[in-house]
C-alpha cells in the first residue's frame, strides 16, 4: 500500500530499504562540472540533515536554471518538511511534475508535514484531493499530518473528513490501509478539539461521541490499545457520563497491560461524579491508593461532586476531611465550589458561610460563583438577611453577581415589600451588562405586586420585550394573578388579549393563575363569583380542564355560602370533600419537601 515512515532525521524507511539511498544515487549526466558539484552539494546536505543548507542550495539550482531531478526534489521537500515552509514543498511539487519526475505519496507526505506544522489545514486538504487525482493513495502518516493540521486550526468538519478518507483506505479492497494504532491516538486527539471547555455543550458531547466511535474501530481494526488511546476514550466518557463504559475501560486497560495513571482514575471517577455515584467514586479512591498512586486534587473533587449529586452534604464535608489529613491534598476553589452546591441544595446556609469564612483563612480567592451558591442556600434555608449582607459583601470584593444571583437577591425585596431596593438591583444589573432574564422580571413583578403598583406591573410586562426578554407564560401568570386578586377584571382580559397578540396561549396554569386570583377578591368582597366562574367555563369551552387547585380555590371561595358552595360543585361534577383531602395531601407533600439542610458541620 506504499506504506512509509518518517524517522525525524534520517529520512523516510520502507522496511530495510533507505529511500534516501534510493534517491540520491549520484548526479545526472550532462550536468557542468560545477552544476554537478551543487548537485552533490544538496544531496550531501540532506543525508547529514542540514534542512537549511539544502533549502539555500536548492534555491540556487532553480536560480540557475536547472530542471529538478528526484534527488533535488527529494532533498527539497524533506527539508520542507523539517523546516515547514510549506510554500516551498509545494512549488517543488509543481517543479517535479513538470519536470516529468514521478511524485510518490512520500513526497506528498513531506509536504503534509509541513502544513502540519504551519496549521495549512486548506492546503492540507488540497494535497489529499491531489493525490486522489493522481491516484496516489495517502499513507498513514499523511493522514496523521492532514488531521493535525484540521486539529490545529479548529476545523472539526474538516477533521472528521480527512476520517471519511482514513475509513475508504482502510476499506480499500484491494490493498486495505493497515494504520498503526499512532494514526488511530491522532484521530482521537484531532476529534478530543471537540470537547474543549470552550466549546458549546453540545458540540463537546458530539465530539465525545466523535472519538468513542474512532476507539471502536480501532477495536474492530484490532489495533494494539496503548495506554493513549484508553486515557482518549476515558476522557470522553467523563464527558458523556458514561459511567458504566469508564469502568469497564479501566479493567479493561489493565488487563491489555495499560495501567491507568491518576488522570484515567480521575476521568473514570467524574464520569461516576455526574451520575451521583459515590460508592463507585469511593471505590475507585480505594483501587488507586492500591495501585500505588495518590490521589489528586481533580480524584478527590470528583468524589465531591458525586456527593453534590446524590445530595450527601455530610459524607462530601467527610471527604473533605480526609483529602486533608489523610491525602495531604489542600481543597481548591472547585473543591469549595461542589460543597457550596451541596449546602445550596440542602438549604444549609450556615455551612455555606462557614466554607466561605474558612476560604479566606486559606487563603483561597472566593469567586462569584461561591458567592452564588452561598447566597441561593440562604435563600433555600429562608435567612434572607444573609442574602443582602453577602451581595454587599462580593460587590465589595469587585466579584459581579450573576443574573441567578441577582435574581435570588430580588426575591428577598419582593418578599419584604421592598420595591425601591429591587428597582435599584435592576439598575446595577445594566451597569454591570448583566441582563436580566424571565426569572428576574419574574420576582420584580411578585415585587410590585407586593407594592400594589399594579400600573406599573402590567406597563413592565409590555415594556419587557423592549427590553430585550420576552415575557413567558410565567411572567403573564404572575401579572393575572395579582390583577385578578386586586379585582381589576379589565387589566386581567388585557393581560389575556396581550399574551395571545404574541403568540402564547392560555394554559391550565393561566387560567389557574386567573381563578385563584378573582377567588381571593371574592373572598374579600372585591368581586363576584361569578367573575372566577366565568374563566371557568371559559377554558372548558378551549378543551382545558381544572386541576385541583383550581376546584379547591372554587369551593372555598364559595364555603361561606351552602347554597353558592353546592351549586360551584354540581358546576365543577367533582366531590368536594375529595377534592379538600387530595389538596391537603399535596399541601403536605410540598411542605415535606421544604427541609432547612443539615446542620451538623
């Protein structure tokens, strides 16, 4: 298949047989005395390696006039090779074959390295479709050069093509391709540009995919797995969490006689740490230290994060212990970030201070994200207090809140009747080009709500767009409720009117929004009852059916009255005893649900 290898200094091998001893076997006839004197002065400079001397030398014998012969061309393009002056190797290319030298995919190849090394990834390409045209077949190391260069210069589609090529020569049934495993550890590492952290989630789990399927053909091709190729597939399935496949690669790499090192430990354990695997993560600790190797600050987060997952914040605090004491392993700010998200998932804002504080005697630069998680526990834990005092303290610091931070310290205005103090954090937001999203213009109208400044609710649901965030179902849910409770009907049906004008419909959780509301300025003596029964009838007659909360809110607003009360459940067809019980019972269950975290740290 015209294999070759480029052995770094001595040229390229076939076997046993040296190509440069193939090539430079004396000057042509008819050459001057003193042109044959430059030939062998080229030749002589490219068996010693002397990359630049052969490029000057070669330079004078196109300047004197003299046609390319396969040692001048030979020399030349390896010298390109080695230099990367891609420019040269390629006009040498067109010299040859002009001069009816015979190209062979070696000299191609020589060129390849060098956009290789310059990141001529269009040229690369180029020289693959030449030789195509010539019915030159690319050896492996041309590929490998063609992948680099793609790799290089960010060019995923373009890296996945050059594959296409690799998979049509290696099926080639007339002489298949028989890449070493090196070529397949390329691909890998071209396809691994994929899954960099600046990259969109998206495209970093299809270029996980991307070297899990070029794993398994090299699988298939029964190529010899190196130490390389597993650290390649363990990567991707941390990515992907492909906890199961990280395992089974890990005995597998072992039994292939490729022992995994701390990096193949760490990958296969956050791939564990995503899916909240902590007894495999812990086992996994255990195997390493078994193995002779000591976990890592990277090993150890992993065990962190997989008790965030499975929301174990006592067993995560343990760990931290031992990677402490036991690990001599000092924590790192990602350390303290995957507590944080434990303590702001278990509501336990006590703890969470208390990382924050032990952070600034370590002496370990707290960032807005901790402040962030700190923040969202004592919103979980109801100490609103800590909430204003945090924020106070990160913007001291010159750490810039982000929108969920933010948003969190809103809701805290909202729930104090604090209006001015949320108008003033949305100004902030804009200075600091943090734009608000649905969530925020959210608890800004709970805000106003609270204020009863309900012109100014519904002038910011239609200001909302203007503004760069366009209202959800939410938002509109939030205004219907607060008109229908102040007894504004009129407002209510423009809300309706405003929501369908851009497209939104109506759901149950609108019309809910919208009967609770009427409900409670019945109850008040705002409205009728009939105004709330009238959204009834109206979602029924658009194929929408009450939920409990709807026929709970319909009863008691009617309770006082025994003859109004059995007329709204002979309206609702439901018992109304069952219906009381099944909202008692969710009550409950959304009140087992509200724990204030683990206090014991």
């Amino acid at each position: 298949g015209g294999e070759g290898r480029y052995t770094g200094t001595g040229g390229y091998r076939r076997g046993s047989a040296d190509l440069d001893s193939t090539w430079y076997d004396g000057a042509p006839a008819g050459l001057s005395a003193e042109d044959g004197a430059l030939h062998d002065a080229v030749t002589q400079a490219a068996l010693g390696g002397e990359h630049q001397k052969v490029l000057r030398l070669a330079h004078k014998w196109d300047q004197a006039g003299l046609p390319p012969d396969a040692a001048i061309g030979w020399a030349t393009v390896k010298a390109a090779a080695a230099r990367g002056v891609w420019e040269v190797g390629a006009a040498m290319l067109n010299d040859l074959e002009s001069a009816g030298v015979p190209l062979t995919p070696h000299h191609f190849e020589c060129v390849l390295r060098a956009c290789d090394r310059k990141a001529r990834w269009q040229e690369a390409l180029a020289l693959l479709g030449r030789m195509q045209a010539a019915s030159l077949r690319p050896t492996s190391a041309a590929l490998e050069c063609a992948l680099r260069a793609c790799s290089k210069a960010d060019q995923q589609e373009m890296v996945e093509a050059v594959w296409e090529v690799l998979r049509a020569e290696v099926a080639n049934p007339s002489a298949p391709l028989r890449p070493p495993m090196r070529t397949y550890n390329t691909l890998m590492r071209a396809l691994s540009g994929g899954i960099g952290p600046k990259r969109v989630d998206g495209a970093r789990r299809r270029g996980a995919e991307q070297v899990l399927l070029a794993f398994d053909e090299a699988v298939r091709l029964r190529l010899p797995l190196d130490d390389t190729a597993y650290k390649h597939a363990l990567r991707a399935c941390d990515l992907l969490g492909e906890w199961r496949r990280a395992l089974d690669l890990l005995d597998e790499s072992r039994a292939a006689g490729a022992p995994a090192d701390v990096l193949s430990y760490g990958n296969a354990m956050s791939a564990c740490a995503r899916n909240g695997r902590v007894g495999n993560v812990l086992q996994l600790l255990d195997k390493m230290r078994a193995d002779g190797l000591q976990p890592n600050a990277f090993c150890y987060n992993s065990a962190l994060i997989a008790c965030t997952r499975a929301s174990r914040l006592p067993q995560a605090l343990s760990i931290l212990r031992e990677m402490e004491v036991e690990g001599g392993v000092e924590p790192t700010t990602h350390s303290y970030a995957a507590l944080l998200r434990a303590c702001s998932g278990a509501g336990d804002w006590r703890t969470a201070v208390q990382l924050l504080r032990r952070m600034e005697r370590l002496e370990l630069k707290a960032e807005a994200v901790h402040y962030g998680l700190a923040i969202n526990a004592c919103s979980r834990g109801g100490e609103d207090g800590k909430i204003m005092s945090l924020l106070r303290e990160m913007q001291g610091m010159g750490l810039h809140p982000d929108v969920a931070t933010f948003t969190t310290a809103l809701s805290v205005c909202a729930a104090n009747n604090q209006l001015p103090r949320a108008l003033s954090l949305i100004e902030r937001m804009y200075s600091l080009e943090v734009a608000p999203d649905v969530a925020t213009y959210n608890v800004l109208l709970q805000a106003c709500d609270r204020a009863a400044k309900h012109t100014e609710m519904v002038g910011l649901v239609q200001s909302m767009p203007k503004l760069g965030v366009e209202p959800n179902v939410v938002n509109y849910n939030t205004a219907i409720r607060a008109l229908g409770r102040a007894g504004d009907l009129k407002r209510v049906a423009e809300m309706f009117s405003l929501m369908r004008s851009r497209g939104l419909e109506p759901e149950v959780s609108t019309f809910r929004a919208a009967i609770n509301g009427t409900c409670d300025a019945a109850v008040a003596g705002l409205l009728e009852l009939d105004a709330p029964l009238g959204r009834l009838r109206e979602m029924r007659e658009l194929g929408l059916q009450p939920d409990v909360a709807i026929q709970h809110s319909l009863l008691s607003a009617a309770a006082a009255d025994p003859q109004r009360h059995a007329a709204v459940e002979s309206e609702l067809g439901v018992d109304a005893e069952a219906v009381m019980a099944a909202a008692a019972e969710a009550h409950d269950r959304r009140g087992a649900g509200r724990g204030r975290g683990w206090r014991g740290w």
